[in-house]
C-alpha cells in the first residue's frame, strides 16, 4: 500500500505547518511568562531595605515566592493547554477538509465540518490526567515538579545573599538574571552562589514540556480521528527532513529510523491505526493517515448516500448523513416518514426558510420562525411505492438540476407567516437529495376545513 493520496498529503504538509507554528507560538508565550516573574520577584526584592534582609524578612519573601510560582503555575498550565488545544483540532479539521473535497467530487452539496468536533476534548482529557503516559503523571503534577525546582532555586539564591551581606538591589539582579530566559549570567555568579548553577536556559524545561504536550496531543488527535475515519486504511511514519542533520550525523540512528522503515504488509513506514507508535520528547517527525485517492473516494461515498450499504460508512457518518440527508431512503412502504423540521430564527447562523406559495391568491408566505414543519412525509417519487406523474422529475431535473430519479414529492404542516396572521397549512414541495428542497406550495389552509 502507498501513502496517502496527494490531495490529502497538500493538505497535511498545511497542517503540519500549522502545527509547528504553534508550538514555536507557545513556546514564545512561555518565554514571556518566565521574563514577567523575574521582574516581579526582583522588584518585590529591590524594595527592601538592607537593614531589612533578615531571616524574618526571608519567610516573609518566601511567602511572596510560594504565591508567584503558584501564579506561575497557573499561567502555564493555562498556556500549554492552550497550545495543546490548538493542535488537537488540526488534524479533525484536516480531514473534515478532505472529506469535504470528496463530496465535491461526488457531486452533492453538503459538508463534514464537525463530525470530529469531539475528538480534541476526548484525546486531551486522557492526556491531562495521564492516562496516557507509563507514569501516570498528569500535566498538573509535570508542571508542578518545573516551578518547584526553580521555587527551591530562588529561595536558595536570596538566602545566601543575606549570608553575604549583598543588597537588596544585588540580589534582585541576580534574581532577575536567574529567572529571565534572556539574560545572561552575572560574572561573579560562580563566586557568590557556588552551589547554585546558573541556568542558562531557566524555561527549557518548561518549552521541553510543552512542545511535548502539544506533540502528543497532535499525535493522540490523529489517531483518534482515524479510527473515526472509514476511509483510512492506515498511519504513515515519515521522518523529518532535518532528522538526518539533527540526529544520525550526530549520534547516530534512533527509534525514529525504525518506524519509518517498519514494514508489516501495509506499505513502508504504514502502522495499524491503533500501533501507530507516540512520539519520543522533542519529536519533529510526522504523521499522518493513508486514505485512497478522491476518485475512488468519491465513488464509494456517492454509492452509499444513494443506499448502498457500507457498514464501516453506517458506523462513522450514519448520525451525519440522517441530518444531512433524511431525504435518501430505500423503499420501506408507500410513503416515508421524515423528522420535524425547525425553521431558525434568521439571526441564526444556519437558519433555513422557504417561500411558500399560495395558487388561491397568488401569493408568496413564509414559514413563521421558531415553529416546526410536523409530520413531513413522502409520498411519490424517490424511496416511495408510488411515481412521480410522468415527466415531472425529468422536467424537475432540467429546470434545477439532480438526477431525475432521485426527486421526491413531500408534504407536511406549518405555520406561515401572513398578513392576517399565522395561519396552519399543508404545505407540498418537490425535494432532492443534491438540490435541496424547491416549489414549495399550500395545499390547503387548515382553518378553511
């Protein structure tokens, strides 16, 4: 088996991007977090004065610490998770996008967008709590273990700069140096805090973490989307194009290597859905699902809208298309029941009306909106026991469109909206799965008997 058919790989290459952005994005937003603690602790400190740096005045900085790492904690928690939402998204939208493009192919007019909605919130509550990982150490206690360590770190710094007397001021410049991602270390730091080594990429850990996270949450949201997806025979491993520079000239080959090499009859590099391996710390390799080309795609979805049966299709899309199309039926009876239909108050931004039109006074109503059309059914044509009269679908088909055999005649009760009131009816219409519903007609008012 090969990869995956070109369009859905143009699509990927977008969405990796995408994904790298924002990994590169919240790493940034990291950077800023650490920079702004480093000037708060260090302006909290330069506001003391000598006399003051006593021990009671370090229990009381300490205080101060404890409630700015837990601020801290807070904010990065809230950044990385923001990072880890972003990419889980991508690669259910990609797909959506993909699968969209095959519907265009069929012909029909619809869309996919938000069949994989829930995916993101599904992958990242397994990755919040650890579930996911062999330790069992979620986001929370990960973030935790960074800001304690460096808690304990600036607590350090300020004590030994009581015990060697140094100012207020001094030590807030020191704090500031350590803490800032941007700054450099102080020429006498080795001297004055010997057992303290200067971090020079104090947030390291912290952008490590949250690349990692967001990695996975990526990695986690494709597979599971996969596993949503009929059309995806399986994942694809594919090393990043600076693996080489990054890893084998350097040390040599890695796990990576292995997977983009692994071979059990699906095609170079193509893993099971659920084998597909997660990506080791810092990984920069891709992923992605092997669907066929969107012709082929194409026929398969087109047959199975039409009523042809795909059980795997049934499985992942039955819901979207009796929403999408609760017109396509096959022949179960001389008519065919259909849902209510809600007519949406048109600040909505799916709302849907229909001109209705009325042969005893030549007029054209509305719906009323907020009510229902009940009792829909229908009742020649299409999925029924009882024809069109003849010529009436091929007429239909010239003048909008759709296959000719695909058109049914449909009725059902409203509210219409005149200017004597609401009023109840019977309304009559023509409707087709590729066209939508047209010609639209009372048939009687109900108040009339």
């Amino acid at each position: 088996m090969a990869f995956a058919a070109q369009e859905y790989l143009d699509r990927m290459a977008q969405t990796r991007a995408a994904h790298l952005k924002n990994i590169d994005t919240t790493g940034k937003r990291i950077q800023g977090i650490y920079y702004q603690a480093a000037r708060e602790l260090a302006e909290r400190a330069a506001g003391a004065k000598d006399k003051s740096l006593t021990q009671r005045w370090l229990v009381d900085y300490r205080r101060a610490v404890e409630a700015r790492m837990k601020q801290m904690r807070t904010e990065l928690g809230s950044t990385i998770l923001s990072g880890m939402q972003a990419s889980a998204r991508l690669p259910g939208e990609t797909v959506e996008a993909w699968l969209n493009d095959v519907l265009s192919v069929c012909g029909v007019e619809g869309s996919f967008t938000g069949v994989f909605s829930q995916t993101p919130d599904n992958v990242l509550r397994a990755l919040l709590d650890g579930r996911m990982y062999r330790d069992g150490k979620s986001l929370s206690r990960r973030i935790w273990n960074r800001t304690d360590q460096l808690q304990g770190s600036i607590e350090e710094i300020v004590a030994q700069g009581i015990a060697q007397k140094r100012s207020a001021l001094n030590i807030a410049r020191d704090l500031e140096a350590y803490v800032n991602p941007k700054a450099k270390m102080p020429v006498s730091w080795l001297k004055i805090y010997p057992d303290i080594p200067f971090d020079r990429q104090i947030d390291y850990n912290a952008q490590r973490l949250a690349r990692t996270a967001i990695n996975h949450a990526y990695w986690a949201a494709n597979v599971e989307t996969a596993l949503k997806n009929p059309f995806c025979s399986a994942m694809h491993w594919q090393l990043s194009p600076s693996h080489y520079e990054r890893q084998v000239a350097r040390f040599g080959e890695d796990v990576c290597d292995t997977y983009a090499s692994h071979d059990e009859g699906l095609g170079r590099g193509n893993f099971p859905i659920r084998n597909l391996p997660m990506p080791h710390t810092q990984c920069l390799c891709a992923t992605w699902q092997v669907v066929p080309e969107l012709g082929d795609a194409a026929e398969r979805l087109s047959k199975w809208i039409n009523g042809g049966e795909d059980a795997a299709l049934d499985e992942s899309f039955g819901e979207w298309k009796a929403e999408k199309w609760p017109l396509t039926h096959e022949n179960t009876g001389d008519t065919i029941k259909l849902p209510d239909e809600k007519i949406l108050r048109s600040l909505g931004a799916k709302a849907k009306n229909y001109d209705v039109y009325d042969p005893a006074t030549g007029e054209y109503y509305r719906f009323k909106e907020g009510t229902r059309i009940q009792d829909r059914e229908v009742f020649a044509g299409y999925g029924s026991r009882t024809p069109l009269h003849e010529g009436v679908a091929e007429g239909l088909s010239e003048q909008c469109g759709g296959e000719s055999e695909k058109w049914q005649h449909v009725k059902g009760f409203g509210t219409l909206d005149t200017p004597d009131g609401d009023r109840e009816a019977e309304v009559h219409w023509f409707a087709n799965e590729a066209v939508g519903q047209i010609k639209h007609k009372v048939k009687r008012w109900l108040d009339e008997g």
